[in-house]
C-alpha cells in the first residue's frame, strides 16, 4: 500500500513539474505580443517627446519675444532686423558677397545679436559689440562664433545638427538657427513699405506705437528650416539679416511648397528654392512640427498656426499697418 502510494505521488510530482513549462508555441506567442504591445508604444513615446519639443521650441520663442520687448521698453524702438552700411544700396537689396564693396560698412549685425543682453547671453554680447562697427562685421562674426549657436536659438523639433560645415557661401561658416524676424507680407523690396511691411527689415527701427493693426494681430518671430551640410544655402544662418536667415515673410503660407527665393540656396525636394539678388528675394516660415509653425506675437504671445491658414489672414498677420480685418485663424 505504501510503495502504491508513493508512486502515486511520484506521478502527480512528474505531471506538475510538466505543467510548469512552456511550449514552444506559447513562447513565440507570448514573443509576439510583446512585439505587438511595443509597436504600439513607440509612437505614443515618440508623440511624447515630440510634445515635449513642441513645447520647448513656444517657449525659446516667449523668450525671444520678452527679450524683444525688454530692448524696446529700454530703447524705444525694436532692433533693427539687419544694419547695412551704404555700399549696400538705399535700400539694400543685394545682401550677397557685399562685403567686397568698396568702402564703408556693409553687412552688420542682426536683430539676434542685439537682443544677445536681454537673452541672458552677456558673454556672446561682449564678443559681438567691439564687432558690429567693423569694416565687415559679419565676417568677423564667422570668426568668432565659429559653429555655436545659443541653446535658445535653436528648436528641439528640428533633427540633430552634427556641426559638420554647416556654413555657407564659399569662404563663410555660419551656425544655424531656427528662429526669424517678420519682415512683413512681400519680399524684401516690400518690406520698406508702410503697407506690407512687418515689424523688421534691414535698418529698421519700428516703435511699438508704429504697429497700427495691433500688436496681438502682427507676429513678430517665427520658425525657419535648415539643411545640414550645405555650404551654399542661407537658411537658418542666425546671425545673418537675410531672407531665410534669420527673417521669414508671410508672403508664403507656413511650410509652403512654394520655392523660397533666397540670395543663396540649394534646390530640394524638402526646402524648394531659387536665386536672386534684386530684393525679390522672400522666404516662408518653416518647422518640422507636424501641420505648422509656431509664432509668437507682438504682445508676447504664443501660438501653433496652421499651415492651411487663410493666404490672406497669415498675410494680414505679417503686415503691422495694414489696416485689414482679421477674422477667425
């Protein structure tokens, strides 16, 4: 009876030692829902994070926007978009390979490097002042700056920039940026104009009291694109005053398919463009957040504008004495 028993225990012992196991089946399912759960979740993580850069590139651009109403509280006027010296032309229109002209100062300094104070940036601000009255400024500023660009001036949104030769034009190095000035609703000839003009353009000094349509429907900054190694494509240079630079008008809708027109460029599927230098030159708003660009306003604050906004609305948003009635957006 005893031994009958214990074999008895032995069996059960045996069959829930068996039972503890897996098949092979079940492995391979247990595997693939695994898969399955963390396909899922990648783009959930990913929305996150983008979220997260989202949020961080709105508020470099409040920042940009206090520090650009800090410099007018303290001088009375917004910094000019760009200061050219007068071998440029009045007004200058030919921004490319001016600094060979022939007396005076030519391409200065950018709305960027004059708020470098009220950015927290002292030390890069030091660098800057004993340059901007130089024969040519920007080129001493390529020197200087080399491939940094301040934390602040650059979106978390836009891919990673390895700083290998990103300059452009043949004998410049310039770091890139993602933050531009308005400069109103036409390309840069209009940006002279009362009627299309935005708050910046090169030599500017526009007053707060100038923004007739009021300063919480007239955007002051927004968002450029850039490509990575391209040494002759302007975009995103952010201490040059040019279109695509650091300046955008509202003349092309938010990430418009529509080639921008640039002193200097390289054709893409992803950043259209052309060449010119007889002030046709205009250039969109641009990011690689999904549907849009961020903008801040005159008044400081920010918003997401849609890249199938009305033509005329973002065009009324660029001008600052435009006089049109904007509605809803």
């Amino acid at each position: 009876m005893l031994l009958r028993f214990s074999r008895a225990v032995a069996r059960v012992d045996k069959s829930v030692r068996r039972s503890r196991g897996f098949t092979l089946i079940e492995l391979l399912v247990v595997i693939a829902i695994i898969a399955i759960l963390i396909a899922l979740l990648l783009p959930a993580v990913q929305q996150a994070r983008e979220a997260a850069r989202r949020s961080s590139c709105k508020n470099n651009l409040k920042q940009l926007g206090l520090a650009l109403q800090n410099y007018q509280e303290t001088h009375s006027v917004f910094p000019p978009g760009g200061v050219i010296g007068p071998c440029a032309g009045n007004p200058p229109v030919n921004l490319s390979g001016i600094q060979d002209c022939a007396g005076g100062q030519s391409l200065g300094g950018n709305w960027l490097l004059y708020v470098l104070p009220q950015m927290e940036q002292t030390g890069l601000w030091d660098i800057a002042a004993p340059i901007l009255s130089a024969r040519d400024p920007l080129d001493y500023m390529n020197n200087k700056f080399g491939h940094f660009t301040p934390v602040a001036f650059r979106c978390p949104s836009h891919p990673v920039d390895r700083r290998k030769d990103v300059g452009f034009r043949a004998l410049e190095n310039m770091s890139r940026g993602n933050y531009a000035a308005n400069y109103g609703s036409g390309d840069l000839l209009d940006s002279y104009t009362s009627q299309n003009g935005g708050i910046f353009t090169i030599n500017s000094s526009i007053r707060m009291t100038d923004i007739k349509d009021g300063s919480s429907n007239t955007v002051l900054v927004s968002e450029v694109q850039y490509r990575d190694s391209v040494r002759t494509d302007s975009r995103g240079a952010w201490v040059y005053s040019g279109m695509g630079g650091s300046a955008f008008s509202t003349g092309r809708n938010p990430n418009s398919v529509i080639p921008d027109i640039l002193d200097s460029c390289s054709n893409s599927t992803e950043l259209p463009c052309s060449t010119a230098i007889d002030g046709t030159q205009i250039a969109a708003a641009r990011s690689f957040h999904v549907g849009g660009v961020q903008v801040c306003f005159a008044d400081g604050s920010g918003r997401f504008i849609s890249e199938n906004i009305s033509a005329e609305i973002w065009k009324a948003l660029g001008t600052r004495i435009g006089g049109e009635v904007i509605g809803e957006f």
